[in-house]
C-alpha cells in the first residue's frame, strides 16, 4: 500500500484543528497529550490501528 503525503498532511492537520478546537473548549493540554500518549501506546503494542477501540481494553 503507497501512502500519498497529501493524505498525511491532510490528516496532520485535521488532528491539529482537532486538538485546537479541544483546547479552546477547555480540555488541559496535558489531558490531551496524555490521549495522544496512551493512543500511541496502544497503537505501538498492537501494530496497527484498530478499526474499532475497544474501551475494557484500555
């Protein structure tokens, strides 16, 4: 599979609005870095993204 880095700078900067929009609406920075954190980890652990998140798994 060949990764178009149109489609990486696009979803880079949805998760940029994304984490604006969170912090504007009042969620501490840290709270988000530590989704980011724990989603990575999982991420790493697993191998791939999962297509669902199951949450009794975190």
């Amino acid at each position: 599979m060949s990764v178009d880095l149109t489609d990486i700078e696009r979803a880079g900067d949805e998760l940029e609005q994304w984490l604006v929009e969170q912090a504007e609406a009042g969620v501490p920075e840290v709270v988000l870095v530590g989704l980011l954190r724990d989603y990575a980890d999982d991420i790493e652990h697993l191998g791939y993204v999962p297509r669902m998140w199951e949450h009794s798994d975190r």
